[in-house]
C-alpha cells in the first residue's frame, strides 16, 4: 500500500484557517500529496469528529531523561545541573538510555508529537530507538567541557563531530544530525574555535543552550566584555541553519543579531518557569523576524513532553512576560509549535499542504473541555492537550490508531524503563 487517506475531518491549514478536506499522503515519499478532494488512498484513517493538525515538533529536549522524570525537582539550574543531575547521568548506560529514550517517543506518540530534536549521549541508542518508534528527528551528542582535562574534553568534541557525520540520513532521511556543544559557559573556547569550522564541513547546523539564566550570561560578559551572542558569532556560531536552546536573558541587540543572521530559538517555557530561569521576550522575538520553535526541554525540568502543554505555557507566560494580552496569541503558539519547530530543527514539516512531510495528527473534538467549537485554533492553544490525540502519522506511516501505539509495545517499554531507572537511582546513591 503506497498511499494513506485521512477522511471526513477538519483540516489545520498553513494560515490558520479550519477546512473541511481530505488529506493523502504518499508513503513511499513520506510526503502529503495532496488536500482537499482527494482520490482514494490504499489506507483511509478515519478523522470524522476530529481536527488533522501538522505533528508537533519539539525542537530541543534530552529524551533519555524521562528516567529522571521526578528524581530532583524544585532547584535553580547550576544546583540542579552540578548537584543532581550530572552526576546521576554519570552512571548511565547505553541500555539505561535506550530505555528512556523508548519511554519518551511513546510519549511524544501518544501526545501527537511527530519530531523532535535531542541533545544527549550514547546516542546510537537514540537513533536505533527512532528507527523503530517511526519519529522524526535531529540528533547530536552533548558536549560537555567542565571538569575534563585537555584530552577528555577533545575526545568530547571528537565524538560530538562523528555523531554528527555517522547518523545523518539515518532511517531512511527521518534522522538528521547537529553538533551540539552544551552551551557557552560548559564548553572550552579553544576547542570551540576548532571544531566548529570542521561541523561546517560536514554541512550540519550547530544547536547549543545559550542565555537561558543570567549565570550563563554574567561571566561571558565579564570575561569577554560582550553579550553572549556576540560572543558566539566570534566563535563562529550563529549562521542560518544554527539554533539556541531558550534564549531567555536576550537584550535588543542579541535579538537584531539573531534576526540579521538568521539562527533560530527553542523557547522552553515550562522548564524555565520550573527552574525560575526566567521569561523570553517571545513577542519582542516573533516581531523581529527572529525563527521560533518551541520545545519541552528535558522530562526531569518541565516534567512532561506533551507540546500542548507547552504551547499553552507560551501563549500565558509570552502574555505576562510583555505585559500585554493581545502578545503571543493562540496562531503565534500553534505556529511556533509546528511551522516554528519545524523550520527551526531544519524538518520539511509543520504545514497541510502538498509536498510536506506527511507528518500529522488527528485530535477527537469530541471531549467536554473542547466544547463549543468556537475556534478551533484557540483550542488548540488554550484547551487541548495530548490526550485529545486519536491517530498520529509521521512520513506517511500510522504510528498511533485509535489511541493505539503500533510501533512499540507500549507496556514492555514502560516497564523496562521502571527498571532501568530504579537501577540509575540505586546506582547514583
């Protein structure tokens, strides 16, 4: 069967407009191929009662980290980091990611989420689970400086180089890769200077955190006499397809220079409002040109992966954070949740129409809480959530039918994943 029809719903299009029309995907190509009446397809996915919308995009998380989901909570970041995070993560193992890993895309499945982007490590583990789950994503290894001697820190970048150059185009091009340095203040300059010209070379984008509390702005500017941004354009960051995690203490300047250069932002507002980092100026973002996605960040800071939630978290906090009511309005959050993400990780996603990925998922609105049917993209932002979700496709393949996960068993993986957690804990203590 090469092609799969998505009948009798409503369909999310580009401008933000509500359709009733019929949706078919190619599978062969993992590409929509056409909208509107639409000639039968070898597969039909019943939407009757429901609203076909672009698969979420979560464009920076660190999917292993559901096995830390609850393990340290209610702490500033550097104390988070330093104190609790790192030196559990210090006892995983490849099986223990994997484990996480497979807990997270089912998560992200069942909450309609089609592709995402993560920083991690051992991620062979990552790329192997993402073959089988059917997701989309954009992968790149963690690198992380602190605490390593000269030849533990190149052999850092070194790996973080040749996972980027190994698994790009990976499962069939729905894996694609980034070389990912953790951030500014957690990664050593030299070794940034060498190795970011060789990620040019290899013709992957460069994703890092940067600015997301004033303790990551703070020394840069008094080390360096500069923002952090224009730190990072010295170091040869900032080119068109690169994109920051969080963004949040961003001055005027900082977000000209993001617009003028064309690097993207992942406004992760759960986990900094988890963390009190603080609030992005989103709007001040969006009205300067500046490409936004959104993104959970990891499950053990916000502490789910469900997107509805976090475009929700957008619009509210994007509201307080200006002062304004009318700023970051429900078409802002959804757009920042599918087109945003999806330009943002570099994903030929997050829009119905010919030619897209075929990446989608179909929400019941038949629940209390998405009645009357006023506006449906208001719903959307406001009122629904992953729960809502009935089917979810992803290059043209049905990974969730009628609440059913098809390409994990969902019960073996969340069992695993108690395990393996159990395991990290008792390990770490």
């Amino acid at each position: 069967m090469t092609t799969l029809e998505i009948v009798g719903g409503q369909v999310l299009r580009p401008d933000m407009t509500v359709e009733h029309v019929d949706v078919l995907a190619d599978r062969e190509t993992g590409e929509i191929r056409a909208v509107g009446d639409v000639p039968a397809g070898d597969e039909s996915l019943d939407a009757s009662g429901g609203l076909v919308i672009p698969g979420l995009v979560n464009a920076h998380t660190h999917v292993a980290m559901t096995l830390l989901r609850g393990y340290a909570d209610d702490e500033p970041l550097e104390t988070w980091l330093q104190e609790d995070v790192w030196p559990v993560e210090a006892t995983l193992e490849p099986t223990d990611v994997r484990a996480g890993v497979e807990l997270g895309l089912v998560e992200m499945i069942e909450t309609g989420t089609t592709g995402f982007c993560d920083m991690y490590f051992d991620v062979a583990e990552t790329v192997a689970a993402v073959e089988e789950a059917g997701l989309r994503a954009r992968v790149g290894h963690g690198i992380v400086t602190v605490g390593k001697d000269g030849d533990e820190a190149r052999a850092d970048f070194e790996e973080g180089l040749r996972v980027a150059r190994e698994f790009d185009g990976a499962a069939g091009g729905r894996i694609s890769t980034a070389f990912m340095p953790h951030s500014l203040t957690t990664v050593d300059a030299d070794e940034l200077d060498e190795f970011v010209p060789e990620a040019r070379e290899a013709g992957v984008p460069v994703h890092l955190h940067a600015n997301e509390t004033t303790g990551e702005v703070e020394p840069i500017v008094d080390d360096h006499g500069k923002r952090p941004l224009e730190y990072a354009v010295d170091r040869g960051l900032l080119e068109p397809e690169d994109f920051v995690a969080h963004g949040v203490h961003v001055d005027e300047r900082e977000v000209d220079l993001l617009a003028e250069r064309g690097a993207g932002v992942v406004h992760c507002p759960a986990s900094n409002m988890k963390l009190a980092s603080g609030i992005a100026p989103v709007q001040d973002l969006l009205d300067a040109g500046v490409m936004v996605g959104l993104g959970t960040d990891g499950a053990a800071s916000n502490n789910d992966l469900d997107m509805f939630d976090e475009l929700r978290d957008a619009a509210m906090v994007g509201k307080l954070g200006a002062g304004d009511a009318s700023a970051v309005d429900a078409p802002s959050a959804v757009g920042m949740a599918t087109a945003g993400s999806a330009a943002v990780a570099g994903f030929d996603s997050g829009r119905i129409e010919a030619g897209a990925n075929a990446d989608l998922a179909v929400l019941d609105l038949d629940a209390t809480h998405l009645t009357p049917h006023h506006d449906l993209v208001s719903h959307l932002a406001y009122a629904a959530s992953g729960t809502d979700v009935r089917h979810t496709v992803c290059d043209g393949e049905v990974l969730m039918r009628d609440r059913e996960v098809l390409t994990l068993d969902v019960d073996e993986v969340r069992e695993t994943a108690e395990r393996h957690a159990a395991a990290v804990v008792e390990r770490a203590e």
